[in-house]
C-alpha cells in the first residue's frame, strides 16, 4: 500500500487567511485536531510573526472518507499569526522534542483598536495565547497529503 497522493484527490492545497473572527472560526474548523511537535513552534519576534506546523487532519475532505473513496488524510500546514506583539503559553514546553500537541481550537478575543489576542487551546489544558496588533492569521498547506497514521477520524466525547 502506498500514501495518497495529491493528485488522488483532485483538490489543490488550501492556502485561506483570517482577518475577522468569523473568517477564524472557518481555520479553527479546518484545524481543530491538528498535531504538532512542541520543537515546530516559533515566534520571529523581529517580523512580528508567531508560526506553528502542524499535522492537520483534511476536514475538508470527510465527504471523500465518507464514501469511502479514499482514507483519511492528513497535510502538514503552517499556521502562521501576523503582527504578533507577544506570545504567552500555558502547559507547554516549546523547546521538548518528545512533547506532542494537539490543538483544539482558535479563538479570537477582541481589545481596542482592532488589538486582540489569538488563543490556540490544546489538548491537556495547554494553551498560547498570541497578542496581535491587528488580526491576520494564515493557513497554508506545504505538503502533499498523506494517509493518518491511525487511519481514523478523530473522535471527541
């Protein structure tokens, strides 16, 4: 057996930016369930940008899985934050190379001025949240996709 390959699925990498919180919660969506090493985390504090890859499960292909077309997938993404001013953490060890994440939601909590704070809430009551001064998150697909390893949908209680 080998992975899928892109082609197999006909539909091109998704490259969607965030600048209002309804445009966040259609990423948060498409991320939700996505894995990622504590090490594939940075913040470039001199181009303002906080930047996660992840391991994201293809939501947008459940109807695909559904009929049983294909297996499930996943694509390595960037998340990536804009015009970050800080980056605080919860329940997360960034430089632990054994430490895997997975990230559960992204919410945007609004200040003054169009200011606000992106918070990605992990599995195990980890958190980060990422001070903006203006909301601009982008996520983009870098990898073809590939077979999940555990070849399941994630499953929530």
């Amino acid at each position: 057996m080998s992975d899928a390959r892109f082609e197999d699925g006909g539909d091109k990498p998704l490259r969607l930016k965030a600048l209002d919180a309804d445009d966040l919660s259609v990423l948060s969506s498409l991320t939700q369930d996505a894995v990622f090493p504590a090490t594939e985390m940075k913040w470039d504090r001199k181009a303002r940008r906080f930047a996660l890859l992840l391991n994201r499960f293809r939501w947008e292909d459940d109807a695909n899985v559904k009929g049983a077309r294909r297996q499930v997938e996943r694509v390595q993404s960037v998340l990536a934050i804009e015009d970050v001013v800080n980056v605080q953490t919860q329940g997360v060890q960034p430089l632990d190379p054994d430490t895997v994440h997975a990230l559960l939601s992204v919410a945007f909590e609004a200040g003054e001025d169009g200011t606000g704070r992106v918070v990605l809430t992990l599995s195990g009551d980890g958190a980060i949240g990422v001070d903006v001064e203006a909301l601009e998150v982008v996520l983009r697909d870098v990898t073809r996709p590939y077979i999940a390893p555990s070849r399941k949908v994630p499953q929530h209680d």
